[in-house]
C-alpha cells in the first residue's frame, strides 16, 4: 500500500499491474475483446467506445501532469474517472494534485 498524509485512503500499488476487467452490463460476463457479449449476444461497442474515451482523458492527464500543468490534469483524470474508474487515473489524480501544494 502506498502510505500518505494527506488524509485520502492508501492506494494498493499491486492493483496498478492489472488490467481493469470490462464486462458485459447486461449479464455481467467477461469482457472477450469482441463487439458483442459471448454470453447474451448484447452490443458492446458503446462500453468500448467509452472506455477508449476514458483512455484518451487518462492520457491528456498524465501528459497534463507530466508538463506541470497539474489543474488540467485534475480535470482530465476526474473526467476519465466518472467514465472508467482505474488505479492509475486515481493515482494522476492524486499526484497532480499533490503537485498543487507544491508549487
């Protein structure tokens, strides 16, 4: 766990090496990398199309981050966030806003 004293709850290092699952929201099975679930048939391609643009918004941050433009790559996590929750968009998140107190 990757101790703080910022107050916010400790973020579990190992969860960033795994890949967030995708899952049917129709019936909840394992996302297989196609357009439509194994299981039930159900049309994807929304759910993808919004985990590709969570992707995008993840990237802008940390490139955000990375440029020292922490405001910005608060706003790109947090709206990555609301549509794919990722440990590592959390982890953008928090650094950038570290970033704030120390400049």
């Amino acid at each position: 766990m990757l101790e703080n004293e910022t107050g916010m709850d400790a973020i579990d290092l190992k969860k960033l090496f795994e890949t967030p699952a995708l899952s049917c929201p129709t019936c909840g099975v394992k996302w297989s990398g196609q357009t439509n679930c194994r299981r039930c048939g159900a049309d994807l391609s929304l759910l993808l199309k919004t985990a590709s643009l969570a992707w995008e918004l993840r990237n802008r941050a940390r490139l955000n981050l990375l440029a020292g433009e922490f405001e910005k790559s608060i706003h790109y996590a947090r709206k990555a966030q609301t549509f794919h929750k990722t440990v590592y968009g959390e982890l953008i998140e928090r650094f950038a806003a570290y970033g704030l107190t120390i400049v």
